[in-house]
C-alpha cells in the first residue's frame, strides 16, 4: 500500500490552491513573513494572524492589530491570552523577530470570524478517500474557542458544538441546504486541487472560518487530521476510521479532554 501523502507546509498549500480558481475567492490573501510584508499587509487589513508555515495545534499563532486610536499605542499583538502593545512598527517587528527568527512563518489576512455562545467559531470540514476511490465529505464538525483565545483548537481550550444546533442558529432550512452545498463544494474541490500535484493523498481535514456576513473563508488545510473532533457523532467517527483503515491509517482515538471523554464513553470500542 502506497505511502499516504501529507503535505507539512501552510505556505505550500496556500500556493497550491490559489492556482484553483473555483476556491481562489474563499482564500484569505496570504505573504510570507518579513519586514516589508507585515507592514503592507496591516496597511492593508488592519488586523492579521502569523503563523508557522509547519506546525498544528494552534502553536505559535499570534494575531496582530493596528489600531485606530490616534494615541502613543499603535499595534496589538496577541499570543494565546497575551497581549502586548507597541508605540512603533519596528517594536511590533523586533519582538516577532525574537519568536520567529528560526522558523518560516506566513501572514493571513485576518477574518473577523462569527462568533457563536459568545465565542469566536470555526468549521472542519473531513474529506476521505471512500471505498470507490472517490473523494467523499465525510465528516462535519463545529467549534468554538476558549473565553478570549484566538483559536478554536481543542488543545488551546476550544470545544465542539452541536453541529446542526449550530446551523439552525444561523440558517434558515433554505439556507442551510445552499450553505451545506458550498461547504462540500469548497472542501472537495481543496482535496482534489491537492491531490494533482500529491497523487497519494487520501485525507484532509479543512478549516472554513465564518466571517459576519457569513461568508466562508479558508483558514487552514490539515493533511493529516485528527478525527477526535468528531466524536460527538457515532456513526460519522465510525465512517471516518472505516475509510481511514481502508487505505492503511491508523488514528488514535484515546480521548485527550475532558468534553472528548464524554462522548467518547458514549462510542464504545471502535
């Protein structure tokens, strides 16, 4: 059985896919970090996230603000609860700099994602290889982040919700049919976009960010993800290792949290 593809690097894919037209529009403008770019793309945006070009987790991000306020603070910069404020440009760069030096790191443009329960919301959205070769959405899953984070990753304190909940809190019954359309449409088109130039990919996992207007964004693509986030949903987790041991991976479902070891005493042996 051939090796599966995993494809390590944001910068990487976030090439790959801009060559997409059809999902060209849902990515965020994204630049490799140096001195120049930062500065242009805060010009540009006002508000944006850095993050490791390898790495997962939500490790590492920060989120970085100019302000309006025409007073002796200029930028925001957050790590995880962290908050620091620079007078100049060149502080804000200087104090990255000392974070960021060793590693490549990329700009997104920053979206100001829909919050849900009070808490900022993203989507992962599972795509798989099924028993016919196909590729097939497989799994659907919401989450909210911890209270202030930046992030909705589990292990930064985010949880997942009712994923339908969560739909009818936002969508009409009309809407939600032409939404759920465009999430399958976005997310299959990102796997088979991949898979041209990674013929063994057999996976990914792809983060859509929500903005106010409830347009859907891109964040992140996830070529080797971690099913726990589906855990709320037996036969969706039982789908998801079934397809998985189809073509040789092996996920370790041992739950990590607490919210995860509810549900997964409801799953029994899988």
């Amino acid at each position: 059985m051939p090796k599966q593809s995993v494809i390590p690097d944001k910068w990487e894919k976030t090439v790959l896919l801009q060559q997409n037209r059809k999902i060209n529009k849902f990515i965020p403008e994204t630049k490799k970090l140096d001195y120049e770019a930062l500065q242009n793309m805060l010009k540009k945006h006002k508000m944006v996230y850095i993050k490791p070009s390898i790495g997962g987790g939500g490790v590492g991000i920060m989120k970085i603000n100019k302000l309006k306020k025409k007073n002796s603070k200029q930028y925001k910069l957050q790590k995880i609860l962290n908050k620091k404020y620079f007078v100049t440009y060149d502080g804000l760069f200087n104090s990255i700099q000392s974070v960021t030096s060793k590693k490549e790191y990329i700009i997104q443009k920053g979206i100001y994602l829909c919050k849900y329960q009070d808490r900022l919301m993203d989507l992962r959205i599972m795509v798989q290889e099924n028993l016919k070769k196909e590729w097939e959405v497989t799994g659907l899953a919401a989450r909210i982040s911890g209270a202030n984070k930046i992030v909705t990753n589990v292990n930064s304190g985010g949880v997942t919700v009712d994923f339908d909940t969560m739909l009818n809190h936002f969508f009409t019954n009309a809407d939600k049919t032409r939404f759920l359309e465009m999430l399958h449409t976005i997310s299959l088109e990102t796997a088979k976009q991949l898979q041209k130039s990674y013929p063994n990919l057999k996976e990914i996992g792809v983060d859509i960010g929500l903005d106010r207007k409830m347009y859907p964004w891109i964040l992140e693509v996830n070529t080797k993800p971690d099913p726990r986030v589906f855990f709320r949903d037996k036969r969706t987790i039982e789908k998801v290792v079934r397809y998985g041991r189809s073509y040789g991976r092996k996920y370790n479902l041992k739950p990590k949290y607490e919210h995860e070891k509810k549900f997964a005493r409801k799953l029994g042996k899988m």
